[in-house]
C-alpha cells in the first residue's frame, strides 16, 4: 500500500471488518474513529473522542483532529495531522518523547477521573418531592460505582 495524503470520512454505526485505506470511519454512537495507518502498513488506528484524547471538528464538509495521530506502538511509528481532511506529516518522537506525552495524557485522564462530580439540586422543593436519606439511591449508587478504587 502506498502513503495516504488525505481522508474521506464517513459516519457509520459500526466499524467495517475490512476496511478501505484512505477512510476515516466516525461512529458517534461509540464517540470512536477508525482508519487504516495513512503510512500505508495496513494496521487499523482507532482514535477515541473525549476532553483527554482526541477532538473532532466537522464542519460540514471534512474533518480535523486534535492532536495529532502518533502510532508508536505500530512497527511504523507513523506521525501525522488530520486536517480538514488533508494528512499533514510530522517527524518522529523518541522515546523519552513518547514516555513524556504518555505520562501527561495520564495524568490529564486522572485529574478527570478523580475530579468529584458536582450535583446541584434547585434550592427549592415542590411538595411532590420525595425525600431520600443522603447517599442513597440510584445516582449515589452510581457515584459510587463509577468512582470506586
């Protein structure tokens, strides 16, 4: 296969079980993206949405990530940019390179997970409201669930 110098997109429900270079495959329902390595080794890169990994902007007509795409568990080691559809190549990380921004992308998803989740409830109560004792219930067995050690 040869180099990839741009993307088409497509939304799709699920991911192909084969699917074709030069694709970046977006399922909103999984808040994920798919695409084949644009170096052209054929391995697939998933990219996942979220605040500590990858954002997606689509403006109607293409897309843009951020930050880039660096495959370093790949044999290729591959580096590059999304956008506007276009693939923009940048050079390759060492090691200690690829340690440090792992490390800060962990320390980015902990602060995150570790944040407390803040519900504020109307400081008015109609009088259909049902009173609960505190820290029971659906949403504090959530909480707890969600954040347990």
């Amino acid at each position: 296969m040869s180099r990839i110098d741009r993307l088409q997109h497509r939304f799709v429900n699920s991911f192909p079980d084969n699917p074709e270079s030069g694709v970046l495959y977006i399922a909103l329902d999984f808040v994920t993206m798919s695409h084949l390595c644009c170096c052209g080794c054929g391995q697939e890169v998933i990219t996942p949405l979220s605040p500590n990994d990858w954002k997606m902007i689509f403006d109607g007509q293409s897309i843009t990530l951020h930050p880039s795409i660096g495959n370093w568990s790949l044999p290729c080691r591959s580096h590059y940019f999304i956008q506007n559809g276009k693939v923009q190549w940048a050079s390759d990380w060492s090691d200690e390179q690829i340690r440090n921004g792992r490390e800060k992308d962990l320390i980015a998803k902990r602060k995150i997970v570790n944040t407390p989740l803040k519900v504020e409830l109307p400081s008015t109560q109609s009088h259909n409201t049902i009173t609960q004792k505190k820290g029971t219930g659906l949403w504090a067995s959530l909480i707890k669930w969600l954040f347990r050690e």
